[in-house]
C-alpha cells in the first residue's frame, strides 16, 4: 500500500523589532545558515547584526520576519528595516532590505523551499499592511518568488517592477590560462602592457594578501588611506565618505576574516600603497566588493592589474565563482575589469504599493501614468 506523502507543516511568521530579540535569536539564525540552501552573505546574523548597529539611522525600526514551523524550527529569515521617507510631499513608511545598505542581491534566507517561505512572508506582510505603505525590494534575480508572485500582488495592492543593478561574474569552472586566452586581443595586450608599465615604473612592486583578523584590520586602515588620497582628487571612494560604514567594516571585517571569508589585498611599491581591494566570500563565491587605487598612478590602472591578479589565484581554488561589485577605476580607464568576466547577473526592483492607505489614490495615479507612457 503507498503511503500518502507527510503535509508539510504550516509556518508561522513573527517580526523582530529590537535589538535584543535579534541578539536573542543569534543561536538559532546561525544554526540556519549552516542548513539553509538559499543563503546569501547579506542574510547572515554576522551581517544583519553590526549592520544594524552601525548603519541604522535615527527613525528607522528594525523588521525582521521570522518563519517558523509548527515545531518552532527556524526554516527562514528576511531581515527588513522600516524608514520614513517623503513622497510626493507625504510621510511614507517603506520595507526594505537590511542587506541593501551595503550588500548586494540580499535575496532571502531559506532552509530549502523558497517559495514556500516567500509565500508565508508575504501572507505576513499582507496581515500587517497597516504598518506600512510601500514594499521596496531590490536586486531581486530572475525567477524568484516575489518577481513571478508579486508583479500582480491581488487586490488593495499595486506594483511596479523595474531594472535594477547588472553585477558581472565568472564561472571558475576553467583554468585561468583558459580564461585568458578568451579575451579578445585588445583586452590581453592593453593587460599586457600594463603589466609593463607597472613593472618598469615599480620593479619591486609586490601584492600583500591580508587573511588573519589582525592583517586584515591593519590593511583596511592602509586601503582607507588610499581612498582619502582619491577623495583630495575628487575622485570619490567607496567606503571612506561615510564614517558609519567605515565602522561597520572596521567590526565586520575581522569577525568574517576569522572564519576565512574575508580578505584585504594591496599592491604595493616603493612608496606605499598603489591599490587595494576587499574581498569577501560566501559559501562558494568570491564578492570582488570593493577596489581602489593611488590617484598619481591612474594611468596604471592600478586597481585593475590587482583584482585580474586576485581572479587568477581564484581559479583551481574551491570558489566556483567570481562577482565582481564595486570596484573604483579611473575614469577615463581604456581598460576595464568587467572584460575580464563573461557573464552579467541582471537584477529587478520591485516595488509593491499598499492601496489601501493614504498613497492609495497617488498609486493608482502612478501606474495609469507609466502605462499611457509605455503605449
């Protein structure tokens, strides 16, 4: 006789909203990275946790949704902040990632069924929807549950789907004389000729690789140097321009170096540093996050020549991929790091629309005016 298959069992959702539930819950959350198969660096406690503490602006309510199932397991995680933001001359209160003020595709943390937790978050969201007006979720990837489920959310609610963020990536399936031998010609000899260049200006040049928390501490304050030599030129930066987000780093950094996901490298010559890049790693993916360079040597393309030199050593390695983020260059550059991935990862922004509200009507509004322009 066939056994009918178990009913899955029903998964409850509650919502986090200080910072000591959130300490609370560390145990618990950790437990489910190690398990989860939808997992991103952007979900992690380790990330949601010094995020808050240090980005987290006056106003802003921690939202964290907890899915639950009967047996109180954790099976997922979506951590949310709440801000206050003006729109159209009103106070609107807006959902939004944690892991978008300084990650990349947050996405969702799941223990195996995504959908199923993305359906149980989103009955949530619906029961709550008093509490809030807008929905904003960014860089969410193709085929994922809200882009397939939420484009036409049911009634009380409207949407708008744009594009997002296009981030390049490479398979680390092949070997890198493989990989570089793909690229077209002008890519390999500009490369080439810079590697000369590079030697002839500095011949002792040499790249340090910081792994242990203590270098990595240290090197961070080196490459934070360096983007305050690009700030006096008027060439922006990356990390440098918010103090908040140099103290996220300076707690975050080391605590992921500790457990081998995190590291800083920086080229070096004679004089100092000529650039640097921080890369961080998730599960099997090296995040190119974020590069600079000395603004006296642009023509180098310093930044460039050090994060081809960090892609090579990732191949043969056990990453199987290379995502390449923020990475400053020059900005005249005839080089361009993106010529040395293959592929792009588009992302879409979803905006969900509560109707029933007071941004109801402007909404409505809002959407018949994008589709008269679309016709």
């Amino acid at each position: 006789m066939i056994q009918p298959e178990p009913r899955p069992s029903a998964l409850s959702v509650t919502v986090v909203r200080d910072e000591s539930a959130l300490v609370t819950l560390r145990t618990a959350w950790e437990s489910l990275e190690d398990q989860a198969e939808h997992y991103g660096l952007y979900v992690t406690w380790g990330y949601v946790r010094p995020a808050w503490q240090h980005l987290s602006a006056p106003g802003d309510d921690l939202w964290v949704l907890v899915v639950r199932d009967e047996e109180g397991r954790l099976h997922g995680v979506l951590p949310l902040v709440r801000v206050t933001e003006r729109h159209y001359g009103l106070s609107v209160r807006v959902l939004r990632h944690i892991g978008i003020w300084e990650g990349d595709q947050p996405g969702l943390l799941a223990l195996n069924d995504a959908d199923r937790v993305w359906s149980a978050l989103w009955d949530a969201l619906v029961a709550q929807r008093s509490e809030w007006q807008v929905l904003d979720l960014r860089e969410l990837t193709s085929g994922s549950w809200p882009l397939r489920m939420l484009q036409r959310p049911g009634k009380g609610f409207a949407a708008q789907m744009q594009p997002d963020t296009e981030a390049p990536f490479q398979r680390l399936d092949t070997s890198w004389a493989l990989h570089a031998a793909a690229r077209t010609e002008p890519v390999r000899v500009a490369w080439q000729r810079l590697q000369q260049a590079l030697q002839a200006t500095y011949p002792e040049h040499c790249v340090v690789v910081a792994e242990s928390p203590e270098d990595v501490l240290a090197a961070l304050e080196r490459y934070l140097a360096l983007e305050d030599a690009l700030v006096q030129a008027g060439h922006g930066v990356t990390i440098g321009s918010n103090l908040r987000l140099v103290a996220l780093y300076r707690d975050w950094l080391p605590r992921l170096a500790a457990r081998g996901d995190a590291a800083v490298w920086l080229l070096v010559g004679h004089q100092g540093e000529i650039a640097g890049l921080i890369r961080l790693r998730c599960g099997d993916t090296w995040i190119e996050r974020h590069a600079c360079y000395d603004p006296t040597q642009a023509a180098l393309h310093p930044s460039l020549l050090l994060a081809t030199q960090a892609l090579q050593r990732s191949f043969g390695t056990t990453a199987r991929e290379s995502t390449l983020v923020s990475v400053r260059e020059p900005d005249a550059a005839t080089a361009r790091l993106a010529d040395w991935y293959d592929s792009r990862s588009p992302t879409q922004r979803l905006s969900v629309w509560n109707l029933q509200s007071r941004l109801g009507p402007i909404a409505l509004l809002k959407r018949l005016w994008s589709t008269v322009r679309g016709a």
